[in-house]
C-alpha cells in the first residue's frame, strides 16, 4: 500500500514552494552542461551520494565524462537491460520505482492513496485522447538520482503528437506525490502518443525542480521552452515516426517521473506493487485479453 502523507513530508515539499522554481532549474541547465576543473570532483561526490552503479554503463570510468549532463544521461551496454519479448508483453519504459499502477476509470488515475487527478488535466485538455484512455490502464515509474534517465519504448509505436504543458516545477519525490494534489498536473511535462497493436498510449514525461531539460529523440529538447502556452505538434503521413518496443524515446536531465496510460486494460504482473523497484525493459504486464 502507499503511505500516506506526514507533517514531515507537508514540510518538505511546501518549504520549497515559495522558490522561483524555473529560474533556479535553468541554472542547474547552465551548470551541468559546462566543463570547469571541478566538474570530475562533482560527478565522483555525486555518484558516491547516491551510491550511482556505474557497472553497466557504455562508459564506466568516471573520468570521462567531460560535463555533468553527459555523465547523469550516460547510456548503458547493449545487454544491460534485456527487453521483454512479444507483442502482447509491456517493458517498463524505464528504471525505478513504482508511484501507482492499476486500472484508470472514468477519466481518472491515482497519484496516492486518497489522492487521484483526471486524464484531461494530465494531458493538457486533449478531449479525444482522454476519451479513449478513460477506461484502461497506467503506471507512474519515479526515477531517483541513481537511476537510468533514458526512457524507452513500452511496446511498439507511432508517434502521432506531442504536446508540451507549461507549469509549475515542484519536486516529484515520494513526499511530494503523498502530499500535493494533483501534482502531475501542475508540474510542467511533455505528452507523447502513440498507436500501438494495443491501443492508444500515452507517455507523460513530467518535469521537476532542478529537471532542467526533457528531452525526444524525434524533437531534440523540448523544456526549458521558448514560451509559456501549451505547444501541439501532430505527426502523420510522411511526418509519421515509428518506434519498435525497447527503442530510446526521451530523456531527463536529472530526476523525475514518467506516466504509462493505456487505452486497454493492462493485466499487471503479480509481483509488481507501488514502491517496487522496476528496470527498464522488464516484463510489467500484458495486453492481452
């Protein structure tokens, strides 16, 4: 079960609150994209924190990460995460923990215990694709500092539009999610859909204070944006990007959260629960009826 929320964890998250919160993540953008005689000592007191398992990274040697972006979005070996094989299986789409799993009813999905949100506000007004994820499955995955911050592809797809929702930029850490309502929709994010054999689906990259940058393969970056209105692009035709299940879709730069919604009912394996830990590629679910 989800804890619930603490007077310790009202603290922590309000006490960051009154912060001008896109300014201080743009900082962090600028600092960890720069090269300065400290940034090895700041990438070895970092992956010593937070105890970073550097063993199945493509480069394992810390010193060779020239800038602290390049190091917090390393790539792994090709056979560090193996992907979960047929098309009815779902990979998890990236490592971490579980926030929630379960089914979405009536246009809505849990953040908490006690707390849920609405799809329509998740993804930022899109009527039709809410319509047609009312009824069926998701899965919210947080990524701690520690983690893989590449996100990968649950099951094959088409990319049919992105949508980028400006807001607020509060921390998404477990504290957080128990105690701010509705929080994946008032922090700014990047909606991805895509037509799948099962369906529509939906994933939702949501931002956080010090997430300085998301990032699409097909797009480049996305946040920090340009302005502050909801940004819509359709693909179609020859614009149409196709993605096979396991591929690099995104990345963040710096911890947060993605939500998986479903337009079928995903039946979830047995051994997942909210807290579990989860790596990407592995078998999380099916599709089929």
């Amino acid at each position: 079960m989800a804890q619930s929320a603490s007077a310790a964890d009202w603290l922590k998250t309000h006490a960051l609150t009154p912060l001008p919160q896109h300014f201080l993540s743009r900082i962090v953008f600028s600092l960890t994209r720069r090269r300065s005689r400290f940034t090895r000592a700041v990438i070895e007191k970092f992956a010593r924190t937070y105890d970073v398992d550097m063993h199945d990274a493509a480069e394992p040697e810390l010193s060779r990460y020239d800038t602290f972006n390049a190091f917090f979005t390393r790539a792994l070996t090709p056979a560090a995460r193996p992907i979960a094989t047929g098309t009815d299986l779902i990979a998890s789409p990236a490592d971490g923990r579980f926030s929630a799993l379960g089914d979405t009813t009536d246009g809505r999905l849990v953040q908490a215990k006690g707390i849920d949100y609405t799809i329509l506000d998740l993804l930022g007004g899109d009527g039709e694709a809410t319509e047609r994820l009312g009824q069926g499955s998701f899965a919210t995955i947080y990524l701690s500092p520690r983690d893989y911050h590449r996100l990968h592809m649950p099951l094959d797809g088409q990319l049919i539009r992105q949508t980028h929702v400006p807001g607020r930029l509060f921390s998404v850490g477990p504290h957080a999610v128990r105690t701010l309502d509705g929080l994946f929709t008032r922090n700014e994010r990047v909606v991805a859909l895509f037509e799948t054999p099962s369906g529509l689906m939906a994933l939702v990259l949501v931002g956080a204070i010090n997430v300085a940058a998301i990032e699409t393969v097909w797009h480049g970056l996305v946040t920090p944006p340009k302005g502050r209105s909801v940004s819509r692009i359709d693909y179609s035709g020859d614009d149409r990007i196709s993605l096979a299940k396991g591929d690099e879709m995104g990345r963040f730069n710096m911890g947060s959260t993605i939500v998986m919604l479903t337009e079928k009912s995903v039946r979830w394996d047995a051994s997942l629960e909210p807290e579990g830990a989860v790596r990407m590629g592995q078998s999380i679910g099916t599709t089929g009826e």
